[in-house]
C-alpha cells in the first residue's frame, strides 16, 4: 500500500509551517504596529493642539477675539481623517476643520478621549490656552488608525502570497535532488537479478540512508546464507537418499524373485529395514534444514530439566534403551536461556548417539549443571569406543562417518547438535572419557543476560 511520497509530505509540511509561522508574525507584527501607531497618532494630536493653542493664543492678542465662525481649509486627503475645533469659554465655536462637526468632538476638556459623532469613532485631544479662554480639540478618526493597521498587515502577508509557491517550487527541487541516492539505491536493487546478492555498501550515500543500505546488505546477506542452505540441502538430499533408495529397490526385488517363504520373509525385513533407515535419513535432513534457516533469536527463560526427562523418556519407550542404561543427574530445576523445541531435539541426537554406540550393559549419562559464569553445564557421557583424536574435530560434519564405523547412520545426528548449538551461542566440546573410553559431548549455555 503506497502512501504520500516524502518528497511531498515533507514539501507540504514545510511550506504549511511556514505560511503559520509567517501569518503568526504578521498578526503579532499587525498588533504591535497598532499599538505603536496609537502612541504615535496620540503625540501628533497633542503636538497638533499645542500648536493651535499656541497659534490662537497670539492671533487673538495680535487682532482680538474673532466674532464670526472660521473654517479653515483641508490642505490634503490624508488630512481628511484629522479635524481640529477652537471653541470659546462660552460655547462659541470660533474656528474648525472643514471636516470637524459643529458639537464638541470630545467630551472632556483636558486630555485624551474617545467620543462617537454621527456614527463617526474619534480619537480627541484636548487643551485650554494659556487665558483659559479657548478651548482647542484636535481629532482623529479611529478608522484612519484602522486602514493604516491593515495596510501594514496587507503589506506583511502580499509577499506571503508569491513566496509560498516559490518557497513549494524550490524545496521540491532541492528535496528531490537529496533524495535521488534512494532513486539510485532502488535502481541498483531493481537491476539484480536473483543470483545477485553482493552487497550495497560499496555505494556512494547520505549518512541518513546509512543504515538502510546496512540493514539491506544484512538482508541480502541472510537471502544468500539460506539460497546456500537450500542448495546445500538439495545436494545433500539428493546424494545421501540415492544409496538407500537403490537398496529398498534391490531388497524388494529380491523379495519378488524369492522361491521360498523363508527367502521372501528376509528380503521384506531387509526391505522394512531399508525404509526405516531411510525415514530416519529424511527426517534428520528436514531438521537440519530447518535448523539452517533458523535465526538467532532473543531466546526466553526455560527449565531444561523437564526437557532432558521427556528426551530419556522417549528413549526408553522407543526400546532404545533395552540394552544400555541410561540415567540423569540433574537438579530440580535449572534454567537457561533457549528454544524448548530446538533443545530437545540437541539432546535427543545426543542420546541416540551415545545409545547407539555403547555396548550392552553399559551406561549413558546425561548430566545437568551450573556452568562456570552464570551459565549452564550439559554433558552426555557414554562407554563407547571412543573417537580418536584426530577424528574428532571433525565431528559435526554433514555426512561424515568415522573410518570403519559398523552402527548404521547418516553422519546427520552431531551436524543438528552443532547448528542448534551455534543457534544459542553455546560452546560444543567433544572430549574422552574416563580412562580414554567413551566421548563426552559437553555443551556450554551461555549466562542469562
């Protein structure tokens, strides 16, 4: 299931964070102008009146008080938004703005204030003259504060409306010009053909890609380690089943040519024999090659102590143990790290193995223990023959029988032991025993972490 490219997310995020950043410096900057702009639209009122006052301070000792209503011209269209009133003591509007109304456009008499006039909002200043003859009030109105204000916020957010798309334009581009190691990363990998399993790290990438490229090599290391296996396997089948497959063909043809009872009973027993041998030959090589491809894994806490009876138990009702004896020393519980399943069949080749090579009357046995540094101690001892030291470094091998070896077998058994040994990170250890008589396999379970 494909979702929205990285690219594009990533673009998009980008450019969405921006435009908020953006829009929230612009309403901070719009609130911040406003403020600075009242102070400023305050100081020129006062400035304004105090001119006027002022002004009409020396017009009226130079040429008297004025009878008549003056109107004073507007000089620009921006002074349209600002009005000014000189009003006497008794009422008398004496000069205004062409502008201003002809009520007061402030209610109180000294100072600033903020009054409403035929639905017209102003900001007013007003001052006596020096005589405390001539009241002068200056105005503003409040929407020229109003209209400067959102054209200080139109002129913050206009650049935001072709720098957004430009901004969206060039992090596309500069993102997918990062991101074409991974387009050339997938094209190596998609020109490979199956046999192709070298690995990626010799290629050229970013360091965030890194680990990608490492957890791809580490894939294609684990593909090549199991095509191998696979390979393996089907050699290994195919060579070790040829010998008893000829066998089972040549016994039953035998038992068909038979003249006698007696004759045919012995080719169908060396035939059951046969098929026996060869189930226990393909059974082995399907747990090795499960074995294989098996992973190391984070193993959980077990008990091996019930694992090691059900094994000897197993043994004794299969009738391997008529003959040799076999017994257990153990604790009550002894816990390790490890897969049951895959413990279990270790020591069950170990068992078999050391029943099938030790003569009548002897004993088997299967030791249990705390190992040096934490970890846990296995033995299985037998009074076999023995291995000879020259041979036994190469026990373990797939298929390899000691020189002269008379008990039927694979040469399968101690190949399972050492892969699921390796599966646990356990040391496996082929030693004599007592007295140079008998092998002693001895496996070391690592400490539970």
């Amino acid at each position: 299931m494909s979702t929205i490219g990285i690219r594009t997310r990533t673009t998009t995020v980008v450019v969405l964070a921006v435009a908020v950043v953006w829009c929230a410096a612009a309403f901070l900057t719009w609130v911040e102008a406003e403020h600075e702009a009242a102070e400023i639209f305050d100081g020129h009122l006062a400035q304004s009146a105090a001119m006027l006052v002022a002004q009409s301070s020396l017009e009226m000792e130079e040429s008297g008080e004025a009878d008549d209503e003056l109107h004073a011209a507007v000089p620009h269209r921006y002074a349209r938004k600002v009005a000014f009133q000189l009003w006497r003591r008794d009422g008398q509007l004496l000069v205004h703005s062409e502008n201003a109304p002809n009520v007061p456009l402030g209610r109180i008499q000294e100072g600033f204030s903020d009054s409403q006039i035929d639905g017209v909002k102003w900001r007013v200043f007003s001052a006596w003259n020096s005589r405390q003859e001539i009241l002068v009030q200056v105005g503003e109105r409040l929407d020229a504060r109003s209209d400067m204000a959102d054209e200080v916020a139109e002129g913050l957010l206009k650049p935001l409306a072709w720098g957004l798309p430009l901004l969206f334009i060039l992090l596309w581009l500069v993102i997918g010009r990062a991101m074409r190691p991974l387009a050339t990363l997938a094209g190596e990998i998609a020109t490979r053909s199956p046999a192709h399993l070298e690995p990626l790290r010799e290629m050229v990438v970013p360091r965030e890609v890194e680990p990608l490229v490492r957890r791809l090599d580490e894939l294609l290391s684990r593909v090549a380690q199991a095509l191998q296996a696979e390979q393996r396997f089907t050699g290994d089948a195919a060579h070790e089943l040829r010998t008893p497959i000829a066998a089972l063909c040549a016994q039953a043809e035998v038992a068909l040519a038979a003249g006698c009872d007696t004759e045919k009973q012995r080719a169908l027993t060396a035939v059951l024999e046969a098929a026996r041998r060869m189930g226990r030959l393909v059974e082995q090589l399907l747990t090795l090659a499960r074995a294989d491809s098996q992973l190391v894994g984070d193993w959980s806490e077990i008990d091996l102590v019930p694992i090691a009876r059900d094994v000897i138990g197993e043994a004794v009702v299969a009738g391997r143990a008529d003959e040799v004896e076999i017994e257990l020393d153990a604790p009550e519980r002894l816990i390790a790290r490890g897969e049951p399943t895959w413990l279990a069949v270790l020591l069950r080749n170990l068992v078999e193995n050391a029943l099938r090579f030790s003569p009548p009357g002897e004993l088997v046995s299967v030791v249990l223990a705390d190992g040096p540094d934490g970890g846990v101690s296995l033995r299985v001892v037998d009074r076999g023959p023995g291995v000879a030291p020259q041979d036994r470094a190469r026990l373990g091998e797939r298929f390899w029988r000691e020189a002269g070896q008379k008990s039927p077998g694979s040469g399968l058994g101690l190949s399972i032991v050492r892969r699921v040994a390796e599966l646990h990170g356990a040391e496996l250890v082929f030693e004599p025993g007592d007295g140079g008589r008998g092998l002693v396999v001895r496996l070391s379970l690592p400490a539970r972490a």
